[in-house]
C-alpha cells in the first residue's frame, strides 16, 4: 500500500499514454485517467480489509498500518481480493467481452499496481 509509488508511476503512464498515444488513437482523457485510477484505486481492498478486522474508519491509522506493521501475524493472514490476478484476469476478460476500452486501460494500470507490489 505505497500509494504515492502507485500515483507517480500511474501518472507518469497517464502523460505518456496523453502525449503519445493520443495523437495516434484520438485517446480521450477519460482513458489515461483510467489507468491512472487502475494503479491506484486498486489498494482499496487494504482499507476494507482493515475496517473490517479493527472496526475502525480512521485512514489515516490504515495507512500507517500497512507501512508500519506489514510484517505481523495478523496481516500475513489477510485476503485482499483486488490483489489477486484472478480478479485482475476475470475483469481483463470482461473488458474484451463487452469491448470497453476505458474499462481495459484500468485494467493495464491495475496490472502495472500489482507489478510494482511485486505479486
């Protein structure tokens, strides 16, 4: 859950696909901003996670949480469902079903999030 990692890398994948991509395809901003979105967005399922086993809403203790006592019993144990490439794979299909593009761009920065944590 390196949140600013994931935000600079995902913006720097939302100019290029702005800059480059834009003049070959006629990209819209709504696509770059759903991959950023995709690399970011997807860390949600820390914050249910932790509502869910302390019962507190502070995000801010979240977050300290997750980068502070990443290494604890109880944390190692945890399901995050939007970290699994099932979940990534079982949207990439839907995306290619229902031909969305905008839908396949945050699934490319959803892929790029879970590459940078390294699962």
């Amino acid at each position: 859950m390196e949140l600013i990692k994931h935000f600079w890398v995902g913006w720097v994948g939302f100019t290029l696909i702005m800059s480059s991509v834009k003049s070959l395809f006629d990209v819209n901003i709504w696509i770059a901003f759903a991959f950023l979105l995709g690399s970011v967005i997807v860390d949600i399922d820390h914050y249910i996670w932790y509502v869910s086993k302390f019962r507190k809403y502070n995000i801010v203790d979240c977050y300290s949480f997750f980068l502070r006592d990443r290494d604890i019993k109880v944390y190692r144990n945890k399901f995050l469902v939007l970290h699994k490439w099932t979940s990534l794979i079982l949207v990439l299909v839907v995306s290619f079903l229902i031909q969305n593009f905008i839908l396949l761009m945050f699934v490319y920065g959803w892929f790029l999030h879970l590459m940078l944590d390294g699962k």
